[in-house]
C-alpha cells in the first residue's frame, strides 16, 4: 500500500500556531484592513496580464495587518473543500459516531474509483484496504477525489461541509455536489462556491485558532504541511525557511485556488486565500498566477512590515 503518513510539526510551529489564535480574526480580535496598500494596484494589472479574475484575502496573524482584492466576491471552491471536509471528520461530525473513525478501513469498490485518484487507484491496484486516516491524508496531500468523496460519505455529503461552515460563523462558504461535479465553476454559479475572506478566515481558525480541539488541529495542521500540490502556486513564492499547511483547488474556467496559513522562520504566521478564476471554459490554468500573488502577500505582510 502508498505510504500516507502525518508530515511533523516543529515545536516552533506548533507555538506560533497557538500564539496566532489569540490574534486570529476567526479568535474574535479586529485590526483594521488596509485595501490600498502599495502591491494591490500589481493585482489589477496581473488580471490584465492573464485575463483572470483575483481573489485575495491575506492577513498577518502577528500585527493583523491586511491585504484584500475582490475578497468578498464568490469564486468556486473546488478542491479547496477538502479542508473542511476532512476537518468536519476530525471534529466528529459522522453520520455514524465512532471515536475511532480514523483506524477503520474503508472499503473502496472499483466503480467508485474517480480521476485524479493517484493513492486509491494504487490501493485498489495492489488489492489493499486503506483505513480512513489514510484516506484522510491523500485528501488533504494529494488531493485524491475518490478519499475526497469517501471522507465526505461519512460525514454526511456536501451539505455537511456548509453546516459545518456556518458552525464556526462562516456564512458564505456552501457546498452542494460532489466530486468531479462540483469543478464545474460556471460564471455566476453561486453553488460549490465560497469568498477569499470567508474561506481564508475558516481555514485560519482550523489551524491557529479554537476552531478544533487542539490535538485535532495540530493533526490537521501536520497533514497540510504536507501537501504536494502547491509546489508551483503558494509554495513557490516562499523564501527559504518558510512553511505553508495549505489545500489547493482547480476547476474548469481555469479556476486556481490556494488557501492556507504560511509560516516565517520566526513563526509569524500569514493566512492567505488565493482565488482566480476565468470567463472563458477554455481558459487554462496558470499557477505563475497564484505564485505572484503570494509573492506580493510575503512582502506586504511578511516580518518587518508594519
């Protein structure tokens, strides 16, 4: 079977994480936004650049500086609803209640087997039961649409994922399809979509704030620190030292979401949602994209900045 396993935290990780909460917008403290820095005119002319629509929310979780383009606008979730997912699961929120939902293995039938599923078409390849902790993991990692869908089975569809989102005071984001339905990203849909600041902000209390029973949340957290699917979009604009727990998405319409918390060496942590979207179906998706936007969010918002 694939080894799926929890990335490590460092322990500096760990307290910057737990430092951030207090300071977090998700924790209930306010700083005031600054829409009219100095790199947000760069964004226009990078929708300009690549025909695009940018989305961005970015906050430093530190001094609560801010950064904000289109943040309020709907932009498909796609992928990017992993994260909530399989948080829901962590938090208990099953259709069947098991405190040990984690070690269960999860039986997996050939038809059910979606594209872009690298770590269950292994499993199924090499006749292997994964358990849902596995699962869980190629979700958060790989981005795997089957475990994505099998992780949403067990907590109730996609429905749950928007009852969970208004549980922790997020009035935006919705899920309503499934995987690879849910990709579909028209202009205009207002189904499986969410806003930059609204998803921005859950994901930021998932790892630095109350969001989660701490254990839950540095699992989490671990996990996301070990996504492979970001290497060309956040994770490239990233000086050295840096880490990022992030989850990606990508659609039709050459939607290209990024949504995390990145932290510097000295622990100062930077929530960023990257949302970037199309009008054309036959527009493709340019991760150079979403890497300059990051790039533009470290230098904005990063240590030394006030």
């Amino acid at each position: 079977m694939p080894s799926m396993t929890s990335s490590t935290l460092t322990r500096r990780t760990l307290l910057a994480a737990s430092g951030a909460a207090s300071l977090a917008v998700v924790g209930g403290a306010r700083a005031t936004a600054e829409p009219s820095a100095p790199g947000l005119p760069r964004l226009g002319e990078l929708e300009r650049r690549h025909d695009v629509t940018i989305g961005l929310w970015a906050r430093n979780l530190r001094t609560g500086r801010e950064l904000a383009h289109r943040a309020d606008s709907r932009f498909p979730i796609c992928s990017v609803f992993k994260a909530l997912a399989v948080a829901a699961l962590l938090r208990g929120d099953l259709v069947v209640p098991d405190a040990h939902v984690l070690r269960r293995p999860a039986h997996i039938p050939p038809a059910a087997l979606l594209e872009v599923s690298p770590f269950v078409e292994q499993c199924l390849r090499d006749g292997t039961v994964p358990t849902v902790e596995q699962l869980c993991v190629a979700t958060l990692q790989l981005s795997d649409n089957t475990a994505g869908n099998e992780v949403l089975a067990r907590i109730g569809g996609p429905t749950a994922v928007t009852r969970f989102a208004r549980s922790l005071g997020d009035t935006t984001t919705r899920l309503d399809r499934w995987e690879p339905e849910l990709n579909s990203a028209e202009p205009d849909r207002v189904t499986d979509t969410t806003s930059p600041r609204a998803v921005g902000r859950t994901v930021a209390g998932l790892l630095t704030g109350r969001s989660l029973p701490r254990r839950d949340r540095d699992r989490l957290t671990g996990w996301m620190l070990g996504s492979t699917t970001s290497a060309e979009r956040l994770r490239a604009a990233l000086p050295p030292g840096w880490q990022l727990a992030d989850k990606t998405g990508g659609g039709s319409y050459a939607v290209n979401n990024d949504v995390g918390v990145a932290w510097a060496p000295d622990g100062t942590p930077l929530a960023l949602a990257v949302m970037v979207r199309s009008d054309d179906p036959a527009a493709v998706r340019e991760d150079t994209v979403v890497a300059e936007v990051g790039r533009l969010c470290v230098a904005e918002l990063g240590p030394g900045r006030r």
